[in-house]
C-alpha cells in the first residue's frame, strides 16, 4: 500500500493565500507611497530651481536698474548686495522661529 498524502485542510490554503496576498499588497502600498514622494520632490525641485532663476534675473534686472539711477554699477549692485545681506541677518535672527514649520512641512510631505 501506498502512503496517501495528507491534503491540508482548506483553512491553510486560505491562510497562506491571505499572507501571500497581504505582502503583495504591502509591497504596491509602499511603491506607491515611494513613487509619490519621489514625483512630488521632483516637481518640488523643478519649482524652486524656476523661483531661483527668477530671483536671479529679477535681482540682477533691480541691480541694474538701481545702476541707472545712482549712475553708478558699482553703487546698483551694492544696494542689491546690502539687500541680500540684510535679508540674511532677518532670517539668521528668525531662525528658530522658521525652522518647525519646515519641519513640520517635511514631515507632512513624507508620509501623506
């Protein structure tokens, strides 16, 4: 006589179909959130490097224009270039007060 084969009993299958279902489902889950996070950065980067530019041509246009009206370049970019300065110390003294909501804003970004 042959040994006959045990089958396992339905549950098992269904178990093990469960399990195999819910790592499949764990795995979509996380491209999903890996590929939004990197789409989002990416419009994010493409964003901020199309405000610099502006920012720059902008800052030059102003340098420039301020040139014209001191009759001076030197005295154009100067005045743009105290601007500058200026803006940093605001920043460097508010530091503490800028840096949560950036936190805060990252956080959100990385786990929507």
């Amino acid at each position: 006589m042959e040994p006959q084969k045990e089958t396992p009993p339905p549950i098992i299958d269904q178990l093990k179909e469960y399990a195999e279902t819910r790592l499949k489902l764990a795995k979509l889950e996380a491209i999903d959130r890996s590929t939004s996070v990197l789409a989002s950065m990416v419009t994010d980067v493409i964003v901020a490097i199309s405000f610099i530019l502006t920012f720059l041509f902008l800052s030059f246009a102003f340098a420039f224009y301020l040139s014209d009206l001191l009759h001076s370049k030197a005295g154009g970019f100067g005045c743009v270039a105290l601007l500058y300065l200026l803006i940093a110390v605001i920043i460097i003294l508010a530091k503490d007060k800028l840096q949560q909501p950036l936190i805060n804003l990252f956080i959100k970004k990385l786990f929507k």
